[in-house]
C-alpha cells in the first residue's frame, strides 16, 4: 500500500520499459533518509493458514509460499530453512516499531492531539479485519473456547473484587457495581479500544486507591459517594489533558524493572487482600465451625483451582479433556464447591457462614438506613444526609491525581506487556485513542453512576492474549527445559465483546450467586494473586536464589551471564521496593502518597540503577 517516492514513478500509468531509469536527482539530506515500511501483502486463506504455521507476521506469508505446500507437512526444505529464506524485518514483528507506514505507537509529537489522530487512523485500516478475522475457520474454534473460558476467568475476580471493594467501602460499593462496571465498560472498550486484546475489570490498584479514598473521607468527616464522584470528574479531565499532550509516550522509558515491580505489587496486593479476609473472618465474631469451615473452603478452592491449572501439561486422561478440563478449572471449582458447601453445612450444624451479597434485582448495593432503599444510580453530588462542602469539590484534586497516576500505569503498563514483541502481533497498538476512552467515556459513566473505576487486568488480559494464541513447545540448546514459540494469534474484538455482554447477562442471576459461599471467591483471590506470580522475571529469580546448588539452576540467560552477587542485590532492590509500596498502600492515613510512590519508579530506573549496577548487568536483567 505504499508509495514509491516521485522520482521513480513513471510519467504514465503504464508499465515501464525493462530500459527505464528514473530521473537524477539531489541526494536527500540526512534527515530526510528514512526506513521504507515493508510491503503488505494482501492476505489469502492459504496465506493465513501458512501463519498459523509457520508462525512468521501474516505479511509475508506469501512469500514463504514460494516454497511449496509441501513444507506445511514436512516434506519439502526444513521449516527453520525455509525461514532463513525470507527476509523479515524486526518493524514488522510488533511492538513499539511501525510496520504500516505511521509513526510509532509512542513515538511523541509537539502539536497537541497527533497521537490521537495517528491512533484513530492506524485502528480505523484495521477495525474491519478485527471483526471479521474471528470467524475465520483457523480462528473460529479458538475464539468460541476462548470466549467461554474467559467469561469464567473474568467473572471469579469481579465477584471477588466486589465482595472484597463492598468490605473496603463500607457497603457503599458490591458486587452489583463492580459487574455492571466490568460489562458495560468491556462493552465499550470492544467497540473503540486500541488495543481490543486487553480485558477491563477490577485491579489491584483500584482497589488500593479506593481503600486510599475512603479512609480520606473517614479522616476528613466527608460522605464518600460524593467524593468520589468528584474525584472521578477531576481524574477524567486529567486523563483527557495528559493523553493529547502525549504524556503516554513517557510508558516508552518503562524498563523490565518498572515493569516487574507494578506486577509484583499488583500480585502481594490481592495475596495481602485475600489473607486480610481470611483473618477478619477469625476476629470475627462467626462461630468456631464457621471459622474452620472457612479456611477448608479457601484451602480447597486454591487447591483445586491450580490442580485443574497444572492438568493441561499431566499425562491423565487425553489432549482434549485436560485442555477443556484447564480451561475451565475455575468455574469447575467453583461450582462443585459451592454445592459440596451447600451439603454439608446444614450437617455440620454451621448456619453463620458468609454469602455473597448480590442483589436480586439490578439495584445499587448502599441502601439507606432509614428507610431501606437502595440510592438512585445516579449519584447525588451535592451530598445525601448533609450538603457536601464547597473546599471538598477542590480537595477531591490531590486525591484525583493519584488515581490518574495509578490509571496512567496499569492502562499503559498493562498495554505495553500485552503489545510484547515476542506476542507476534500483526496489528499495532494504539496507546492514546486506549486512553482518550478511558478519560472521555469510562471515568466520567463510572463517576456519575458511582462504579469502581476498571483498567486493563494484567493477569486476565495476558490470559486473554494467551487463549488466542497458538504456540508450540521446542527444548531449549542445552536440553535443560523448554521454551514456547508463538505460531499464530487471532487478534480480533468479537471474544472481548462476547464476553462483555456475558458478564452483564450475569446481572440478572444474584438469585443464583446469593448462594455461592464468601470463603470460595477469597481462595479464587489467593489464586489470582499467586498464579500472576508464574513469568514475572524478578519472582523467577528470587526462586533461583533460594536453590543453593548453582548446578540445579535453570538455564536462564540471565542466570548464565551475570555474576549471582549483582542478581542477588538487584533482586533484592526490586523486592524492597515492592513490600514497601505494598505496606503504604495498606496504612489509611499515608495511603494517599502510594500513587505518586509508585510513579517515582520511572526516574529512579532512569537516574539511580545505573549507578548503582554496571552497564553489563543492566543489559542482561533488565533488557
């Protein structure tokens, strides 16, 4: 789809003569030399089969074809031959480097709302493939199971999430909230997300920032409703103003560093939450057999929910059933669990146990102690049992931007990991339009109508890339374990919007949920927070460290080519950062300094580590 340049067009529409020469002309200057995009190549079925295959960007598959179709089933040259034959440049691998003729997703701009336009032009080539790519026949099946498995995988945490914001906010914020955030918001992001492989739910730092927000209005003898609605409007404009003036170009000096502490703070957040409700049902005031109860139940949710994980790679059954078995572990347990609870209870004599709170109808959480209702859904900004002051309005400011410091790191964080090179994308990403819906549609729908604000879930967004993408297990040189090479990946926005609609149809079952036990959702939150702990490098090498025979260390290159005193004071740098981010973000009174805390992280990568490692160990841990 490009265009050669002027001087080597032909002065008619004709073919030119085998003879032709283009005109002489000036030598460009040194800032005009530019690297050509590659050419596309219009895709086939067959070119999209050899994709799926050969696993190489969908553009040049075609030329991979000259091979024959014989290499398709290992008959004709080697596969690894046939790929040295084709010249695959790196820009059209993904990531952050253009392959489709535009500036880059973060490349900065001086004129204000250029990113925006490049994004909105750079999605708009490709919104129509992204709905109908899904049902293509090497897509179609993929997409189906994948709706299903994340529709549960989506589901588990947003009970979870509501069950832990309605203890976090008094009862001011549920489940109710937290699912019709999760759906409509889903729903919208399907539609003009820029990166529609992302999922929106319930964070981990929106969980800090609400708990961070409550305890201010405690602190400060203001309603908390109000506050937030307020607060909400201010982080939207923010976001609004921050997007247009570029600001997300900044995530481009987001290192592994940054990138491994935010997960691993994301990771002991829900751990720290899960086990905080865990000890609030024993200082309670339930009895004994409810207490105990509580723990078995938590403790086979967890059980169960990495049992049916770790089915996939077993040798039970076959191929199919321990794959659909994995997939659908978690609402397996929860279900089953649910039911065995129901059994036995009454048995056990235990009559006290908690159950989630969802209404019966679509119908806001807080009810009115005085009179029993529910509030309206459209909250009163003005104050309910007192006016809200004048001096809060400008208050909810300081707390406003820290919720836009969270929101700007686990949009874009979360974005960049998803938008890996080694993801093999074939469609880039567009960081500013991701982010102008977040600031002009979902911030201000969820302040009006009082919702947990979502972002994009690390965990379930790379679980959603994971489930669309097909990959291939190859042995590493040595032999020392394996590695997985990506073969295809169906980008597309019909799973995101099929498992959106799901998650809303869900509202109309709190008849059904009313009767799944507390204990289960806060083991599903045990799980979350542990099972993220799997592909962050710095957990991988705090595990490394704790194996004291150097010959039983993986073959990690990183474990190969850096000397173990600088991993051992590098890992234990980002561990210390971590606990204390972890630590303030759970004391209500200096809660509110956790956001700007955390995007400190940026210049102390930037200015501080490299004094403090050599040039060598930076390249190896942090590359």
């Amino acid at each position: 789809d490009t265009v050669p340049p002027s001087d080597t067009v032909p002065p008619s529409d004709t073919v030119p003569p085998s003879d032709y020469v283009p005109l002489a002309s000036p030598p460009p200057s040194h800032a005009a030399i530019h690297r050509p995009p590659p050419q596309r190549v219009p895709p086939t079925s067959m070119s999209r089969h050899e994709f799926s295959v050969k696993g190489m960007p969908l553009d040049f598959a075609n030329h991979a074809n000259d091979h024959g179709d014989d290499d398709l089933e290992g008959k004709g040259k080697p596969l690894a031959a046939a790929m040295e034959d084709v010249d695959i440049p790196t820009a059209a691998l993904g990531g952050a480097e253009p392959s489709d003729g535009l500036p880059g997703p973060l490349v900065y701009h001086r004129l204000p709302g250029k990113g925006l336009w490049i994004d909105i032009k750079r999605r708009s080539r490709y919104y129509r493939t992204d709905w109908t790519d899904a049902f293509l026949p090497e897509n179609l099946s993929i997409v189906i199971s994948t709706i299903l498995f994340m529709l549960f995988a989506c589901l588990a945490p947003a009970l979870a999430f509501g069950s832990i914001y309605e203890t976090v906010t008094k009862g001011q914020i549920g489940i109710m909230e937290t699912l019709l955030a999760t759906g409509v918001c889903g729903v919208i992001n399907a539609f003009v997300s820029g990166q529609p492989l992302t999922i929106q739910g319930p964070t981990g730092p929106e969980l800090a920032y609400l708990s961070m927000l409550i305890g201010l209005c405690s602190s400060l003898n203001i309603e908390f409703m109000p506050a937030k609605f307020w607060a909400g409007l201010w982080q939207s404009l923010y976001t609004v103003v921050y997007t247009l003036l570029h600001a997300c170009s900044l995530i481009s000096k987001v290192t592994r560093f940054t990138e491994e502490i935010f997960s691993a703070m994301i990771t002991m957040i829900e751990i720290v939450a899960a086990g905080t409700n865990i000890v609030n049902v024993f200082l309670g005031k339930a009895s004994i057999g409810a207490k105990l109860w509580t723990l078995i139940i938590v403790s086979l949710t967890y059980v169960m929910a990495v049992k049916f994980r770790e089915l996939r790679t077993s040798d039970w059954l076959n191929a199919n059933l321990r794959k659909n078995l994995s997939n659908y572990g978690v609402s397996i347990t929860i279900i089953s669990l649910t039911i065995l609870s129901s059994l036995l209870t009454p048995v056990l004599g235990i009559f006290d146990l908690r159950y989630l709170n969802v209404p019966t109808i679509i119908e806001p959480t807080w009810k009115d102690p005085m009179t029993g209702l529910a509030r309206p859904w459209i909250v009163q900004a003005g104050g309910y049992a007192k006016p809200f002051p004048t001096w809060a309005i400008f208050l909810m400011i300081a707390p406003a931007i820290g919720g836009c410091l969270l929101g700007y790191l686990d949009q874009n964080l979360t974005e960049v990991l998803v938008n890996r090179k080694d993801r093999m994308f074939k469609k880039l990403p567009a960081y500013h339009l991701s982010n102008m819906v977040v600031g002009l549609v979902l911030y201000p729908f969820c302040a009006i109508l009082g919702l947990p604000a979502p972002h994009p879930a690390t965990v379930r967004s790379l679980a959603h890339v994971m489930a669309v993408t097909s990959t291939v297990t190859v042995p590493l040189p040595d032999g020392k374990g394996t590695t997985v090479r990506v073969t295809g990946v169906a980008e597309q926005r019909v799973s995101h919007l099929a498992i959106h609609i799901l998650i809303l149809i869900c509202l109309t079952a709190g008849s059904v949920l009313r009767y799944v036990p507390q204990p289960i959702i806060i083991g599903i939150f045990l799980y979350l927070g542990i099972a993220s702990i799997r592909g962050n490098q710095m957990f991988d090498r705090l595990f490394v460290l704790l194996t004291f025979e150097r010959e039983r260390w993986p073959s990690y290159y990183y474990v190969q080519d850096v000397d173990r005193r600088e991993m051992t004071r590098f890992t234990i740098y980002q561990t210390v950062i971590v606990c204390v981010l972890v630590a303030i973000s759970r004391v209500s009174q200096i809660a509110i300094a956790f956001p700007f805390l955390m995007a400190t992280m940026i210049p102390l990568r930037i200015y501080v580590i490299p004094r403090l490692f050599s040039a060598e160990t930076i390249e190896v841990l942090d590359r």
